[in-house]
C-alpha cells in the first residue's frame, strides 16, 4: 500500500481527500491520486435518484435498492421507545418533564437529547454495517411555529433548529455516499387517531380538520424542497407519516383501515406535490395510504412522474402474499415500491423479510436505529433515577425529587450517544449476512 486515505467530507461533488504518504517515489504518488479519484467519482456520481418504471434507479440508470434504518426517537419521542406507556406523546412526556423539574431544565435535556442522539458516528458506523440509505422522521415543531403561535395569522415562522440538525445529518450522509430520506412524521395538529405516531394532541382538530394547519404543512414542504432542490444525497420526501383517520365512519374505522373515500388524502397529497414541484423537478415524492399507510383506496393512480409507494409491515408473516397486495399495485401502476418502515421483531424475522423483499427488489428501512429496547441495532441504557421518573411517568411510583429527576434525563440523554449504547450485533447479522 502507497498511502492511507480518508474521506473527510463531499462538497459540490468534490472529495477531500487528506493522503498520508508513506516514503515513495513522486511517480508512486500520482499514480496513487489517479487511482483514488477514478474510484472515488464511480462510487459518489449516482446522481438523483428516479422513478423508472417499477424500480428506483440513479442517473446511470442503475437500479437501487434502499437497505436503511429510521431514527425513530430523535426528532419526535414516542413513549414507548422511553419505557412510558402513559399520557405517551411527546408534547404530554414533555409536560410533565417540565412539572417535575422546572421548563429551564427541560429545554437543557431536550437540547442535550437533540445533539446526542445522532451523530456522525452514527451514520459512520450504519455504513460500515451495510445501510445505504436513513429515513429522518421530523417534528413539525423543530422548523416552525404551531398555528396558534405564529405572531401574524396565516404566516409562517421559521426555525432554525430543525433545518440545521437536517443539514448536520445531510453532511454526515454525503460523507458516507448514503441517501437520506426525510419523512415527515409529525405533521402540524397531527394526522391520525393513533396519537404518540404524529404527537397529536386529541384534544384539538386534526391535520384532516384543518385548513390552516395543511396550509402549514404545504408551506413546510416547499420550504425543505427550496432548501435542499440540489442535494443529490436526499433520496426522497417522505411527505406524511401513516396517515390513519376514518373519513366516514370515525367510530368502527376511526384509523381508516378500510376507508374508501380517501380524496381528503389524495387532494393534500397534491397540493404538497405542486408545491414541492414550484421549486424542486429532482426529487422523488414518496406517498403512504391511509391506515397506517397501507390503505390506497381512492388515492391512485399516482399524479407524477417521479413518485414511488410506500408501505409499513409489522408483525405478519414473510410470505409472498404478505406483500402480494403492494407489488400488485406497482404492476398496475407501474410505480416503484418502498417499504419505509418495519422491524421491531426477531431476527430470524429480519432475515425471513429482508430475503423476501429483495427477492422482490423492493427495498426497506428498518423500524429505529435506537431505543430503550433490544430489537434493534442499538439500545439506550437506563439509570436508577430515570428508572424512578419512568415508574412515576407510569403512575407505579412517587413523584421523584427535583434533582433526581434532572440527574436522570441528563444521564439518560447521555447514553443516548453511540459510544454509550449497547450494540446488538446479532441484528444487523440477521439483516446483511444471514438473509444471504
């Protein structure tokens, strides 16, 4: 070997390359530097990816197949991933958080929680195991002002802190040759009956019953495909999360599983589309149905040429006919398929669903990178006084003291870092070695 190389960062399609030379000759040098960008420009110029008939492809024409992990739990906390089953939306965790410590405190875990829980090593290390591609689940609330608080009706405030933790993770994506697929997860007023998925608050409209916050929602839309029209490392726009609301029978079909009337759906999903389009022609669009997002009725055939399906599949079995349904629908629409999120299972049930689903060249993210749990490549570990907060938070314990409270959500936002998880090897075995 000449030299040791390191890929330090992508920027406007240019490597930066810092090359340690061992004692050699000059010829042994340019040699080396030809060699490494031949190399380096056939892996990084893929090019945006597209729609091409039923497969993904990248500008070469090449087809691709997505292998990922979502970060559930960074943007938007779902109870169960924190041990809390009680009152479990973020807004309500955050509320009581901030009646047992005090609001200063709470906004230091959560800005702390914010910056731990992904970093660069992170996407380094997915990388390394194999992933090609990151589903990011946002919270609405990290970009902009909820309706109800914006200062001037009808406008729109935007934040910086969502948009810059986006760019951070872009950057780390770019420098690992990943595509990074943002999803939005937690629409403004939240888009379903299933309340921790959205952090819906039931106790106002939903997205559904409201026109001012699907205006917002539109608006944020186009405000990310301004931001990021030239990034060839965003895969897609993920543009809502599970969609699950009953149109016409909200007392026996309240997630909408088996709607049929799904044009509430079909028309906002449109008018996201032409707002995206105003600014951004590159990108894919990637719709999910209704219940859980595997109810298409009514919202087919798709309305753009650069669309692909998604669809979610849980706790089932690993036969054909359990997806039959989704790869009909490609063939009929001939439009690509994606399954945006799965997993928390066995591994023997990775192995059998990943097998399955490439055999069918459909590609997947895997359902999260991290939690406080074990089915999944990291686990985030515990500490005697969240241990109590979480007891309290479940109504099985007393109300922990103020200190104990602070000392254990700082000391959990600490493990929250990769360095300090518990790395479950055994699955990503199951994912990239054992379904071959």
């Amino acid at each position: 070997m000449f030299a040791e190389f390191d890929v330090t960062s992508y920027q406007n399609k240019k490597f930066i390359m810092e090359i340690k030379l061992f004692p050699q000759k000059n010829f042994q040098y340019i040699v080396l530097l030809f060699v490494c960008n031949i190399f380096f420009n056939s892996i990084s110029a893929q090019g945006f990816l597209k729609a091409d008939g039923k497969k993904i492809v990248n500008a070469k024409g090449q087809n691709v197949l997505l292998r990922g992990e979502g970060l559930g739990g960074w943007m938007l906390q779902e109870g169960y991933m924190l041990g809390i089953n009680k009152d479990a939306q973020q807004n309500k965790i955050r509320a009581r958080i901030e009646d047992m410590m005090g609001p200063k405190e709470t906004a230091e875990f959560y800005d702390v929680w914010l910056h731990n829980f992904m970093q660069k090593i992170d996407i380094d290390s997915m990388r390394a195991w194999g992933f090609n591609s990151v589903r990011l689940p946002m919270h609405y609330n990290l970009f902009t002002l909820p309706v109800d608080k914006e200062p001037v009706t009808g406008q729109n405030t935007w934040l910086d802190k969502g948009f810059e933790l986006t760019d951070s993770l872009l950057a780390w994506c770019k420098a690992n040759h990943m595509y990074l697929i943002l999803d939005l997860h937690a629409a403004p007023v939240g888009q379903g009956n299933d309340l921790n998925i959205s952090d819906r608050d039931s106790s106002t409209p939903s997205l559904w019953q409201s026109e001012a916050n699907q205006q917002k929602t539109i608006a944020l839309w186009e405000k990310l495909a301004e931001r990021y029209k030239n990034e060839e490392w965003i895969g897609g726009y993920d543009i809502l999360n599970e969609p699950n609301w009953g149109f016409t029978d909200t007392i026996n079909d309240k997630n909408g599983t088996k709607e049929q009337n799904n044009s509430p759906i079909r028309n906002l999903f449109q008018q996201i589309t032409t707002a995206i389009r105003s600014v951004d022609k590159n990108h894919i669009i990637i719709i999910e149905g209704n219940g859980w997002g595997n109810n298409y009725n009514g919202i087919l055939p798709t309305w753009d040429k650069n669309m692909v399906l998604s669809f979610h599949k849980y706790w089932d079995y690993n036969k054909p006919e359990n997806i039959k349904r989704i790869v009909d629908a490609r063939n009929k629409y001939n439009v690509p398929v994606w399954l945006g999120e799965t997993g928390e299972n066995s591994n023997a049930w990775f192995t059998e669903e990943i097998r399955l689903l490439e055999k069918n060249n459909i590609g997947w993210s895997m359902w999260p990178l991290k939690k406080m749990g074990s089915n999944n490549p990291l686990e985030i570990k515990s500490n005697l006084n969240y241990n109590a907060v979480k007891n309290y938070m479940n109504r099985n314990g007393n109300k922990p003291k103020e200190s104990d409270v602070y000392s254990g959500l700082l000391e959990l936002a600490v493990y929250a870092k990769l360095e300090n998880n518990i790395f479950h090897k055994d699955v990503i075995d199951a994912m990239f070695r054992q379904p071959f």
